[in-house]
C-alpha cells in the first residue's frame, strides 16, 4: 500500500510553523474526508488532520468563542479580564481582549460622579471614537487648570 502523502512529508507536518503547506499537501490527498472524521472523532489537538488545523477542527463543532492555541491548549473565549491576564502572560497580543479592557476600563470613568473623565476621553480617542460629552468636558476643564498652573509657576 502506498504511502500517504503526510507519511512522505513528514518535516512539514510535524513543524507547527508550517501549516499552510501542510494543509496544501492534504488538498491533494484522497483519505482527506476519513482523516478529518478520525481526527474530529479522536478530538485531536495536534497538528494538521484532514487538511485543517487544530482550531480549524475546534471551531467546526463549538460555537462558544474557545479555541486551540498552537500548543494545542484550550483556551477560553476572549473578550474578559482572564484572558487578557493569560495572552499577557504568553507574551500575545490580542485586539479583541486589548479592546474589552478599554471598554471596562471606560466603564469605569462613567461611573464617576461627572460621568467621564480626562482618563476616559484618552480611552474614547484609544478606541477609535469621540469622547463623550462628559468626558470632553472633562478633558478641557483638565487641560484649563493645566494652563493655569503652569501660569501660576511662570509668575512665581
Ligand atoms: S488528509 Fe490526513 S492522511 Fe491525508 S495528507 Fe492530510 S493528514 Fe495525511
Ligand atoms: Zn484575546
Ligand atoms: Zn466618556
């Protein structure tokens, strides 16, 4: 029986930095179909199976967020505090939990007593947006008693 093509290739398919040829050897292979359901079935977490990588066989059966990072380790949804704390321990850098945690963070200066801050205008420009009414008043009463004190210094 002729071996298959991961058999011959073994240098590729067992470097995790070289995915994408892996998968592009399996798109020629004709047990494709029976090697993802074997791998599906024995919930593989390592390496290319069936011409699709770890996550890629996690996200087809779970809707929830998790997935498989490269070292095949679950990993919780992103977006919450938890995660961020794990990606920075990993030394990753992650968008989505980045920008939850300016969003809590904004949160925060909202529930201040004027309902913004400086903090939080800085946190609205950050994201990407306007800052809020009370959050450029905020900023520009800053930014006022700023000049003023350097004033105060200056005539001193
Ligand atoms: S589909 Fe499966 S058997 Fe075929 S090359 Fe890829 S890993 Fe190997
Ligand atoms: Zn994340
Ligand atoms: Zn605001």
């Amino acid at each position: 029986m002729s071996k298959l093509p991961c058999q011959k290739k073994r240098e590729i398919f067992d470097n995790t930095s070289r995915q994408n040829e892996a998968k592009a050897v399996c798109a020629g292979c004709h047990a494709l179909t029976s090697c993802l359901k074997t791998a599906l079935a024995n919930d593989e977490r390592w390496g290319v199976w069936g011409g699709l990588t770890p996550n890629e066989r996690w996200q087809l059966t779970h809707k929830d967020g998790s997935w498989i990072d490269y070292r095949g380790t679950l990993r919780l949804p992103c977006g919450t505090e938890t995660s961020l704390k794990r990606h920075r321990g990993l030394r990753e850098q992650c968008a989505v939990c980045e920008e939850a945690d300016r969003r809590r963070r904004l949160d925060v200066e909202h529930a201040l007593p004027g309902g913004g801050s400086r903090s939080g205008a800085q946190l609205h420009r950050m994201l990407g947006e306007e800052p809020c009414e009370a959050c450029q008043m905020a900023f520009v009463e800053a930014a006022k008693l700023g000049h003023a004190s350097r004033r105060a210094q200056v005539a001193a």
